[in-house]
C-alpha cells in the first residue's frame, strides 16, 4: 500500500517534511478521517477513525469504504461514490438525509460527513471528515421531547424567518400539520394586516436577540389555518445552534384570560355603578331621611314628656314605642351610613400603630368597660399600613361584642396578635377572644351579612351591621376576617392585615 500511496509520508519520512507535519495534523484531528482514491479503496485513516469504527488502520488501509457503510446503503453508495468522482467539489454529505456509519462489531451509529476533494499525482483523493452525532442526537432528542411537552406552541425559526421545527401543540392551536409549517415563513401565522412590518421586527430582534416577551404593551394576534384570528402571549428566545441562531417563540393562547378580563372590567364598572348609587343612597340616608326623622323624634318626644301618665296606659304603651322606634330607625340609618361609607370615603392608608388605637377604643368604651366591670388585656400589638379611623372601628366593634355578649361570670376580653410569613408574603394575625355567651360555628358565615343577627333585639341591642361593617374594613385592608367559637365558652374573631413592611424586606 506504501507503495500505491507515494504521496503520503512513509514510515521513514523526516519528520520535518511537509507530508509529516500533514500526516501530524491528520492524527491531532478531533474528527475521524478516512482518505479513499476513485476507485473507493482507503489509503488513509486517523487514530480518530480507528477508534469511531473499531479497526486497526492495518485492516482498513486497501478496504473499500463501503466497509464502513451499513450493509443496507452499500449498493446505492458505489453509485453515489461514482457520481461524485465524476464532480468532486467539497461539500457535506447527505444533504437532508441522516447518515450512518458502521463499526467493526456490526453497530450503528448516526454521523455528518464533510467529503473534500484533492488532486494528486495517483489521481484523484477523497478526504472524509466523520463525526460521531450519536450524543447531539441524544440531547436532540431530549430536546424534541421537552419541545413537545410544552403546555404552549413552540415555534423555531432561523435568521431567514423559515420554520424549522414546531410542537404538537403549534399543530393543535393554528389547526396546521406540522409538514404545512416546516420550512414556510413564519408569517403564515401572522393576521395578514401585519406581515408585511413583521419582518423588519424580526430583523430587529435577530440584531440584539435576547429572552423577552414580544410586543410589550401590545396587544397581539395570531391567525389559524382557516383563517380566525386569537390573541396570544409571544416570548422571544435566542437559540445558537451548530447551524446558526434559531429563535424560539412560545405562544399561548389568551383567549380565556381575555374573557375573563372583560368580565371583571364588566363587573367593575357594575361595582362602579353600584358604589355610585351607594353613595347617593347615604346621601339621601343622612339628609331627606334623617330630617322627618328627627321631626318624628321630637314630637314624640314631647308627648312623652308633656302627657306620660295623663292618658291611659296603652297610649303611654305606644308613645314608648314610637320613641323605641325612631331611636332604632336612627341607629340602623346611621350603621348603614357607616357601613357604605368603609370603601367610599376611607381614609388614605398609612403607618398605623395599633397599641395607640386600643387606648383610644378603650378610652371610648370606657363607660361599657365600667358598667360591666370586664377586664381587657392585650399582647404587644403592632404597627400596620392601613386606615387609622377604620382600624379603630374595628377594634372597637369586636371588644364592643366581646363586652355586650357577656355571661355572668367575670367577662375578660384579650387582644392578640402574631405575625406570620408564607413565601415572601407575611401578615399580622389579630385576635379578640372573650368568654362570653360564644357563638355556635354554623352561623360563622350568617353573622358576617348585614342585617343578620342571633339574638332577641331586647335582649342584646344593635342594629346587625357591626359585623359586616368589620368584615368590609378588612376586606379594604386586603386581609380576611372569620369567627372560632362555641355555645357558652366564648368566641374568638380573627382577622388579618398584610405587613406592607415585611414585603419591602
């Protein structure tokens, strides 16, 4: 064989030859390499190619290639060798097709091959460069899989705009077969009054790429293969490959989110609404009803003070009523002023310490607190963000009913307060725990609704608002409020405020 391949450096070749330092530059080469003359027998190999095929270069040196090719291909192959000889120029092999390679040991391996022509004086040489691509199959393949596990589309496309790879999900959302979209122009999933801008926006992108979402502040569409439009979320991807930067665009259809968005704003511009007339209600509440009201109060009044005990004992009987009721018209129109007003004219939010609030509630209740001889404790409360006048409120709400709904066992009321953090949220946990008459937990829901209450109105007065004007104030604050109690062994609110500093942390 040394002798058919004078070109090739010998055994005894100097090693400061050129064809030495050639055959160096072969054997350092990260690929396999075999050289095969026309006829298709090898001439030269690398210590790459023995060890990606198995053989000693003794056993390859005069084979012809097809030894290396599976068994399979070897017919096809003298052909394509020989056309290939006829116009040799350099170029990849195979064009779109996967190869394979075969080893000693009969197995099979998937490869590029780079085939190079050269002219010398035994005639013509073919240099192919083999590369093993079992492991970027692998992590091809590994791709592909977490590419179709997707919950969005996945569409790729190169620096050209050509579709080079979609995801059964792409295939589900624009009602296209994946073979449609491979190496079509992306705009094809483009509402046709923007593809003709889009790819200046792809040019753009491919110039600076980065991961973004696309149209930040826009709203987007895509269209489908029959033509309907949707609106989608797009985020942008730079993928750099062994054949350039692929861009990976994920989409998700937003139909739903949108859906829903137009119902809340929907419902919001109810709510809206229904604040508006809220409002106006408390305007006529505290103007055109409390004035006949007050005329009523008065007159009946004055006949309790001017005839009690002149006319006969029903008539004393019905002015009392009339007084009773006017008093309890009275309290129910302002609780209801009160409580339309939580969400409407509530103050600006601010740094709120609560253990200055209990002194002022305690300083308010502080006849109640006498009369019923109750003793208030409280743990170190804390500063929260809220509004001051609707804290207050309800404080004094909750150790009001604590007071009032009392056994006749010395009454204790205690307000307690912990601080606990989920994640990066944290909140304080408030409490007002009494030992009174208690609450069965059935009614833990009723209670919170206006104008609901358990009680005998003679027994236990009050208008049931309090609580529901407690459950709007720290639905305002962002927090929750629910009861924990029994018949006859007290009951204890909890409700919870956001910590507005502890998230800053």
């Amino acid at each position: 064989m040394a002798e058919q391949n004078s070109s090739f450096p010998s055994a005894q070749a100097s090693p400061h030859s050129a064809e030495a330092r050639f055959q160096q530059l072969l054997e350092f080469a990260p690929d396999g390499i075999v050289i095969s003359n026309a006829e298709g027998r090898i001439v030269l190999v690398n210590q790459k190619a023995e060890e990606l095929f198995g053989y000693s270069r003794e056993e390859l040196l005069g084979q012809s290639i097809e030894l290396l090719v599976p068994e399979r291909w070897r017919g096809a192959h003298v052909g394509q060798r020989t056309a290939y000889a006829n116009t040799p120029s350099s170029r990849p092999m195979g064009g779109t097709r996967s190869l394979f390679a075969r080893r000693k040991d009969g197995t099979e391996f998937p490869v590029d091959i780079g085939l190079s022509p050269t002219e010398t004086d035994e005639g013509l040489l073919v240099m192919s460069v083999i590369r093993d691509t079992s492991e970027r199959q692998r992590a091809d393949a590994r791709f592909r899989a977490l590419l179709e596990a997707a919950p969005d589309a996945m569409v790729i496309v190169d620096t050209q705009g050509r579709i080079v790879l979609v995801n059964s999900q792409t295939e589900a959302l624009f009602g296209y077969a994946r073979e449609e979209l491979l190496g079509g122009p992306v705009e094809v999933l483009i509402p046709e009054r923007y593809r003709e801008g889009h790819p200046a926006h792809r040019t753009r992108y491919q110039s600076e790429p980065r991961v973004r979402p696309m149209g930040a502040g826009l709203e987007l569409f895509a269209r489908r293969k029959d033509g309907s439009e949707f609106p989608v979320e797009i985020s942008l991807s730079p993928l750099e490959t062994e054949e350039g930067w692929l861009t990976t665009a994920a989409l998700r259809d937003i139909t739903e989110r949108k859906r829903a968005e137009a119902e809340l704003a929907h419902q919001a511009r109810e709510l809206a609404r229904s604040n508006e007339e809220l409002e106006q209600f408390a305007y006529v509440a505290s103007h055109d009803l409390q004035e006949p009201l007050r005329m009523v109060s008065s007159y009946t009044q004055l006949l309790a003070k001017e005839y009690q005990g002149q006319l006969s004992e029903d008539a004393d009987k019905y002015i009392d009523y009339a007084v009773d009721g006017v008093k309890r018209m009275q309290e129910l129109i302002n609780d209801l002023l009160a409580y339309s007003r939580v969400g409407t004219q509530g103050r600006t939010f601010e740094p709120t310490d609560c253990e200055r609030v209990l002194q002022r509630v305690l300083r308010n209740l502080e006849v109640s607190i006498q009369e019923s001889g109750v003793a208030i404790t409280h743990d170190p409360l804390p500063t929260v963000f809220g509004d001051p006048l609707q804290i207050q409120q309800l404080l004094q709400n909750l150790i009001g009913n604590g007071i009032k709904f009392r056994r006749a066992e010395a009454p204790q009321v205690h307000v307690g307060a912990e601080h606990r953090t989920a994640g990066k949220e944290s909140e304080w946990l408030l409490s007002v725990r009494d030992n009174g008459i208690g609450i069965d937990p059935k009614y833990s829901d009723r209670i919170f609704q206006i104008f609901q209450r358990l009680h005998n109105r003679r027994k236990y007065s009050g208008t049931g608002i309090g609580l529901a004007i407690c459950k709007k104030i720290v639905e305002r604050h962002g927090g929750r409020i629910w009861l924990d109690g029994e018949p006859g062994v007290g009951a204890t609110f909890y409700f919870t405020i956001p910590d507005q500093a502890g998230k800053s942390k």
